[in-house]
C-alpha cells in the first residue's frame, strides 16, 4: 500500500532505517584522536556468547579454552618447580654429612698446606741459620777443638745441618764414644758428648796407654795410675775376643775390689786372672759370666784367710764354697 502524502503542515514522518545485526565486536576511537583514519585501534570486548550468532560464541570458546591452558601451563611450571626445589632440598638433606666431610678435609688441607709453606719459609730463612755451637760433658778434650770442627756447619740453616758432615767430623775424635746434638732455635747447635771412660792399662815404649773396654786409647800418660791395672793377653792384641772378655770382667768389679787389683792376665775367653797386690794374692775369676755371685764369694775367702797370705781364691764356680790354695 502506498502511503498518504502528507499535508503542507505535517511534517514527513522520519523512515528508520532497518536493525543491522550486531558484530561480535565493536571498536573505540580515542578522544582527541588527530583524524579518523590515523586513530590507533583495539579490542575492548571478548566475544559475547550469544546463542544466536554461533561466530561470536565460537570465539567466546577459543578464548576460554586459551586461558584455560595458559593456567594449566602456570600450574604445571609450579608444580615442576616446587617438584625440582623438593628433589634439592632432599638431596642436600642427604648429603650433609659428606658436605660436611668435604669441607672439614678442604680446610685441615689448608691449614697443613699453610703450616708447610711456613715451614718451608723458615727452613731456607737466614734467621734460622747456624750461628753458635754449644759443646757440654767434655772433660779431656777442648770444647773448642770441637767448635773448630764443626765450623764448616755455621750459616747453615738448622733444618738442613747435615749429620753426616758432622758424625764424620766428629769421628776424628778417638776418645768420643756417642754424642747427640739437639737445634735450638733460632741459631744455636748443642753438642752433647759421651766420652770413653779408661779401665785398663797397656805399656807401651813411651809409657802406658788407658784403654776403653773396647780397646781403644783415651789417654797416654808415663806412668801406670794405680786405678788402672795392667792388661797382659796373647800378642797385645786389644781387638780381640779375650780382651774384651777381660775388660768385661774389670768392669764388673766394684770400686773396692777393682782398687786392689794390679794386674788382669788371660789366654782364653774362660781363664781371667786377677794379681791383688799386697803380699801377691790372686784370683781365678774364669769368664765374665755371673760376676755378682762371684764377687760376693771373693769377700767372704777374702774375710775368712785375711790378706797377709799369698793364698790363690779359684771363684770359677760360685755355687760352691769356693776353693783356696796355699
């Protein structure tokens, strides 16, 4: 039907134009934007779920479904990191003990390697070196004979003093029997010495040598002391089995007895003699062996003859009363 024509003084009644469908989306423009066309655009709304335009409600889903998986994904990255923090917190739960270990031997490691390198410092340090010697328990040598001896050793740093050198040097010293020499710091070596002590005497062309129990001379002197007896065995040999076996039995006398002794003779190891003086009365000792019961058999014949007869005591064999001959 075709509409009336309007009168001269009705206005035309507006046509509306037909309800376009709405979009899914809608854009914004910026105020104060410079022109339409340079005007930045951006989404502000998310698909709506309108049932009945299935685009947008197809869009609403992916959206969803898109941050459904970003948040799985965050959760999952949680996880494995709280799972990674456990593992470590169980591993070093389990492993202390030996981290502690480990770290106890770095450090007893460091302090060695410390002392050592300190110690090392000191060896070659001039502050340690040999500058003094000290000689103690000389009596018949000259302690400095013994300082000039050892001379060639002074500047040498005490950790590297060479014993050798100085047991070699002292070596030259007959009447030495041992020694021992001690460092004291910072610069100072002592010297201990044991000398050989005389028990025999053996005469020689110039006078009489006072021999060690080992035979060798400590002194020589013109005349025979009277603490001193004679030695006689076969040849004058003082290296020798039966002067050993004859100095043993001389220094197991006491003081007392060894005073009264003038001469020791032996030919075998078991046939010691001893000459007391006085009226010449003497003693078949025998070999050194038992030396303490035979001593104590010699006082009681000595006690019980007396000592004004040249009688012979025979004490090879303790265990009996011992035999006297006239």
């Amino acid at each position: 039907m075709r509409p009336a024509p309007a009168s001269a003084g009705t206005p035309p009644t507006p046509v509306e134009a037909p309800e376009q469908p709405r979009s899914g989306w809608r854009r914004a423009s910026h105020e104060g934007a410079v022109g339409a066309d340079r005007a930045p655009r951006r989404w502000l709304e998310r698909p709506s779920a309108d049932p009945d335009d299935p685009v947008a409600a197809t869009k609403a889903l992916i959206v969803e479904a898109r941050r459904e998986e970003r948040a799985a994904r965050r959760e999952a990255k949680q996880a494995v990191k709280e799972r990674k923090a456990a593992e470590r917190g169980e591993v070093r739960r389990f492993t202390r003990r030996s981290r502690r270990r480990r770290i106890g031997w770095i450090t007893a490691g460091g302090i060695v390697a410390g002392l050592a390198l300190l110690v090392g410092v000191l060896v070659v340090s001039p502050v340690l070196a040999l500058r003094s010697i000290e000689v103690e328990g000389a009596q018949r040598l000259d302690p400095a004979a013994i300082e000039a001896a050892l001379e060639p050793q002074l500047g040498t740093p005490l950790a590297l003093l060479d014993g050798d050198a100085v047991e070699r040097e002292l070596g030259a010293f007959p009447v030495i029997e041992s020694f021992v020499t001690e460092a004291v710091p910072p610069s100072t070596l002592v010297v201990r010495i044991v000398e050989r002590q005389a028990v025999l005497a053996v005469p020689t062309g110039a006078g009489w040598d006072l021999v060690d129990p080992a035979g060798v001379t400590v002194q020589t002197v013109p005349d025979r002391p009277a603490e001193f007896p004679e030695i006689v065995v076969p040849d004058g040999e003082l290296d020798s089995a039966v002067f050993r076996n004859a100095a043993a039995v001389v220094e197991t006398l006491d003081a007392e007895l060894r005073g009264r002794v003038v001469r020791v003779e032996a030919t075998t190891l078991d046939d010691v003699t001893l000459l007391l003086d006085g009226v010449g009365q003497t003693v078949v000792w025998g070999g050194p062996d038992r030396p303490a019961a035979k001593a104590a058999l010699l006082r009681a014949l000595m006690t019980a003859e007396g000592q004004d007869e040249a009688v012979q005591f025979d004490v090879t064999a303790p265990e009996t009363t011992g035999i006297v001959r006239r």
